[in-house]
C-alpha cells in the first residue's frame, strides 16, 4: 500500500506518485517481534473507553512484560478476558475502561495467566 508524505487534516491526498513516500507494510507498523504477536478479536463492551470494541482485531505481544497501566489479554478462571492492569494496594486489578463493568481484584484465589500486551487495535469506522 502507498504510504503519502503528506498528512491529512480534513481532506484526500493527492494520489500523484510523486507524493509517494514508500510502501506501508501494515506487519511492519503493528507487529514489532513476529513470533510472539498474536491476533484476536474483542468481544463485549467493558473496554470502549480504551478505543476497544466489539469484534476489533487486538494485536498482542507476548514478549512484552505486563504492566501497570497496559493493556492485557489473560485468562482469567479459564475464561479470556481484555483489561487495563491496575493495582489495588497489595493486589492486581483487572480495570474496565466502560463505568458499566466492575473491576476484578486478583488474590491468591483467582487463577490468573496473562497471555500478552495489546500492542494495537484495528476496527472499522
């Protein structure tokens, strides 16, 4: 795909090839480390306010190390789940970005495995 020099506030660029920067790769600009980037989709609405919504595309990288404040897919009694990492005193929170759903304190009860860091997110307009 051409990728054009110029930006676009509120208009088209001009498709003349003499404003052709390069080609855009869209592997190269999402996925950084290939062998530990995964794709899937979102389900539900509890991540809106992230810019998460239902049936996006979440690129994942499993070589980044979770932390608070991104981002993460994990599996959560065995169930997927797509949150914000927060932490709560002693304990980890799974936080919703939608005032609708409830945050998920994580103790020692909760079996929790964290499968990787959304990196990106493709939807549709």
């Amino acid at each position: 795909m051409p990728l054009f020099t110029g930006k676009v506030a509120a208009g088209f660029p001009s498709p003349a090839d003499d404003y052709v920067e390069k080609t855009l790769d869209l592997n190269e600009l999402l996925i950084q480390k290939p062998a530990a980037t995964f794709f899937v989709r979102a389900e539900g609405e509890s991540m809106l306010g992230a810019g998460i919504h239902p049936n996006d595309i979440l690129v994942v990288d499993r070589s980044i190390e979770p932390a608070v404040g991104k981002i993460v897919i994990c599996a959560l009694n065995g169930e997927l789940t797509v949150k914000r990492l927060k932490s709560l005193g002693r304990n980890m929170v799974l936080a919703a970005e939608n005032p609708d759903y409830a945050d998920i304190v994580v103790d020692e009860e909760v079996d929790l495995v964290v499968w990787g860091v959304v990196t990106n997110v493709i939807h549709k307009l």
